[in-house]
C-alpha cells in the first residue's frame, strides 16, 4: 500500500522561502514514474504546482516557475519542492502524489501559509 507523507510547511512572511519533503512508504521515487506535487487552497479544487519525471526535465506551473523548484532524491527517498519568493498566493495545503495522481496515494499535506 502506497502512502505518500509530507513535511516542511509552515508561516513564512512575503518573500520568504520554505522547503518542502514528501517521503513514500511502498513506492520507490527512483521508479520510472512522473511524481508531482500539488496544492489546495481553502475552498479552491486542488491544483497542480510542478512534476519530474523518471527522465527529463522538470514542469511547473507558470505561477510558481522561477520561484519553485522540484527534485527528487532517489537515494534518500524524497521528493522535494523548494519555494522561494513565496506570495501570499502560495497559501495552501500543498501534497505529493504521482502524475497523474491516484486517489488513494493522497496523504494529509502540508500547510503553508504565506502572510506578514
């Protein structure tokens, strides 16, 4: 059974930066999978924010491109969003799961609340 959990959130001012992990149990990121990760914002559908495939390069969405950046680190077993020049826009409970998602892969999130 795969479950996806993640970590990192928090308050952060405007233009602060927060680091994000999603760690997996019964799934490998060095699978040959897209991974992604996601966001909700309060009473918003949940969005799509970047993904990285097996191989090539990275996709965000044009909101977040310049100031995330997602990786993946197959020999610590995470996935990883940087956000930098965070925007109160950003707030949300921001998850991981594969691209195109499963249903039952989704964990409880993370918040990240932008604000000064």
């Amino acid at each position: 059974q795969v479950r996806f959990v993640e970590s990192g959130g928090g308050l952060v001012q405007p233009g602060g930066s927060l680091r994000l992990s999603c760690t997996a149990s019964g799934f490998r990121f060095s699978l040959p999978i897209t991974v992604a990760w996601y966001r909700q914002a309060p009473g918003q559908q949940r969005e799509y924010v970047a993904s990285i495939p097996d191989d090539g390069g990275p996709n965000y969405r044009a909101s977040v491109k310049g100031r995330f950046t997602i990786s993946k680190d197959g020999a610590k077993k995470t996935l990883n969003l940087q956000m930098d020049n965070l925007k109160p826009e950003d707030t949300a409970v921001y998850y991981c799961n594969t691209f195109p998602s499963v249903q039952d892969y989704w964990g409880q999130g993370t918040q990240v609340t932008v604000s000064s």
